[in-house]
C-alpha cells in the first residue's frame, strides 16, 4: 500500500518532509490540502483532529509532525540517503540542528508572517521587532557555524538540512540575511540547488502569491 501525504506544497513544513521523500525516491500518494472544502482536507480532520500538517498515513499508521514523519520515514523505508545518521552522537548533532532551524528560524519568521496577517489594529510591532532580533542572532550564529561546512552538521546533507532549506528560504523573504553574512547566504544557495529542495521550490511557485509580506522576485 502507498504512502499517503497530507500535505501543502507552499508550507515550509511540508517542504520538509517533500525534500526527505524526494531525496530517497520514495513513492507516496499526494493528498494535496489546496481549499478548505477537498476531500483531503475532510479526510485529515478525521486522521488529526488538531489539523496541522504534514500528515503521513502508512496503512493503519498515521504519523505527524515533520521530524516524526522523516524519522519514520528511516526507520520504515530507508533508503541510500541517511537523513538521520547511525552514529549516535552524529544523530544528536543532526537533531540538534534541527530543533535550533525550527525554534530559532522558522518559529520567529512565521511570528512576523502572523502578525502581517492580523487585522491593522491588532498588530504587535514589539513582538516582530523581538522576532527579528531572534533571527539576526541566529543567523550570526549561522554565519560562524558555516564558514567551515558545506551541510548543517558533518554528517553530510541530512534531517537538519531538510529543516534548513525551507526555513531559511522563507525567513530571507522576510528578515533579509543580507551581504553581511556571505557563508549563510552561500549555504541557503546550496540548498536551494539541491535537486530535492529545488524541486519542492518548483512546485510551489503557482501559490507564491499566498505569502502575506509578498514573495521576492527571486529563489
């Protein structure tokens, strides 16, 4: 039986996950979530009633959350990509990794997308000011890390540069990472070359006209 993904292809999150089933080739059935009143939408409500995505569904298995989901993915149907490696103090610098792009890149980089959304009023320039500080400091942390690195970890490409590709591709649309940081700006590159992401970035292009604080002519 073929996997089934519910899942978003403009999410960052789901991005995530695409780029760790393209990176293995790995067959699955797409239960796109485009409008609130498909059938696939319907259907997640069902499998997970809190109706976030991802959602991956293996027969009777239903397993959410991205890192869950490629975790999952390693265990179940690995491939010649390790994305989570053997070793296990490699693995914790891989899950490492993949915490800080989640906590400190992508969750302050949807606070500001978030605030754009709210109504004029009820915005909050005091939480986007501190969200873009978060992001800075990252990002400098980022910029030391990869002056001697191709990937996040020396692991090799893996669950934390999964994280890393989308995260990064929409934080620098909304927080420019800027000339001042040439080797995180060489790394988001990088990503965006590799096949995986380039293809998860190709086929969300139709709905770039989805994101609030409007997409760049560029990526």
């Amino acid at each position: 039986m073929a996997l089934q993904l519910y899942f978003h292809p403009f999410s960052s999150y789901c991005q995530k996950v695409l780029i760790a089933l393209y990176e293995n080739a790995i067959a699955f059935e797409p239960r796109s979530l485009d409008g609130r009143d498909n059938p696939a939408m319907r259907e997640l409500a069902e499998l997970w009633p809190i109706k976030k995505f991802p959602v991956l569904v293996d027969g009777e298995r239903t397993i959410f959350e991205a890192t869950s989901i490629i975790d999952y993915l390693g265990v179940h149907r690995p491939g010649p990509v390790r994305l989570i490696p053997e070793n296990a103090d490699a693995a914790l610098d891989v899950r490492m990794l993949d915490r800080f792009f989640d906590n400190y890149i992508s969750t302050p980089q949807q606070r500001i997308v978030f605030n754009a959304l709210r109504p004029p009023e009820h915005r909050n320039p005091a939480d986007v000011q501190q969200a873009r500080d978060m992001l800075d400091t990252s990002y400098d942390w980022l910029e030391k890390r990869m002056a001697t690195r191709e990937w996040a970890t020396d692991a090799g490409f893996s669950l934390a540069d999964c994280a890393a590709a989308p995260f990064l591709f929409y934080a620098d649309w909304t927080h420019a990472i800027g000339p001042s940081r040439p080797n995180l700006t060489a790394y988001r590159q990088r990503l965006l070359a590799r096949p995986s992401f380039a293809r998860a970035v190709d086929e969300a292009r139709p709905y770039r006209s989805y994101f609030p604080l409007g997409a760049p002519d560029r990526d």
